[in-house]
C-alpha cells in the first residue's frame, strides 16, 4: 500500500499497525492491502477452509463473476473469527490541474486481502465466507453477548 493510502487511514488507524503480506496491485489502477494492527477490528467474513467441514459449507456466489463456498447460515454453532487485519481497496487517480490527488476507497473491511472477486475464490484463495449477519467469536472471552 502506498503512502496515499496509508494516510487516508491516520484517522481509522493506529500508528503501530503494519502493512500485511499479500497486497498486490490490481486491473484498473486499483490497489489493495491489508493493515496488521495491534488491536482486533471486527469479525472476518472470511476463514480457511481446512478450518471447516464440508456439511457445513454451501455454494455461495459474491458477484455474476465469482463463485466460493459459505458457512451454512443456520450453522451458529461455528462462529466468525475475530480479526486484526483491515483491508482497504482504493484507486489513485492521477493529479488534477492543481495537483491535488485524489484516492478512491472503493471497499473497506475487516479481515485478510482475498483479491478480487473473480473466478472460484474458495479454490484460488483456500478461504470460505460467512454471511454478514454471522455471529462471531466473543473478542473478550469473558463477554459472551460479543458473539453477535
């Protein structure tokens, strides 16, 4: 991730957090990476998928363009895991007249970079989605009602 984009985040962001392996540029100018903070952000919508049963997984398509595999809704028994890591999608555009810069975000999301949505992402990726509305695991274990 460049400089641009890190400091579009100074205010999202603690200043110990670090670029995560994996960051890549994308088609389109648009880039992505992920940031490894200290401090836990959300519950990833994504998790590996040796980490699961098959029973437990259903066809799932992101987008007309993808296709992966998804925690069964009714499966609350298997919880979303807590996640340090932010990633961010964004597009730099080149310098106006004035020479401002301008960055689009075009997603922002807790969770490792799964790159684009593109092709069988469970097969590319080795990852499996949750549904949005998943509950997660408690990120103080001694909080039960953080569980969704």
């Amino acid at each position: 991730m460049n400089k641009i984009a890190v400091a579009l985040l100074v205010c999202l962001v603690p200043a110990t957090w670090s670029r995560a392996a994996g960051g890549h540029v994308v088609a389109f100018a648009r880039q992505d990476g992920a940031l490894i903070g200290p401090a836990l952000v959300g519950r990833s919508s994504t998790g590996k998928l040796a980490d699961y049963p098959a029973e437990a997984l259903v066809p799932y398509q992101p987008n007309k363009r993808s296709q992966a595999l998804r925690i069964r809704p009714e499966r609350r028994d298997i919880l979303a895991p807590p996640t340090c890591i932010l990633t961010i999608v964004y597009q730099r555009k080149p310098p106006d007249d004035e020479g401002r810069q301008v960055v689009i975000v075009h997603s922002l999301y807790p969770g490792p970079d799964i790159g684009q949505l593109r092709g069988d992402i469970t097969a590319r990726e080795g990852v499996v989605f949750f549904y949005w509305e998943h509950p997660g695991q408690p990120r103080n274990k001694s909080s039960p009602e953080d569980t969704g």
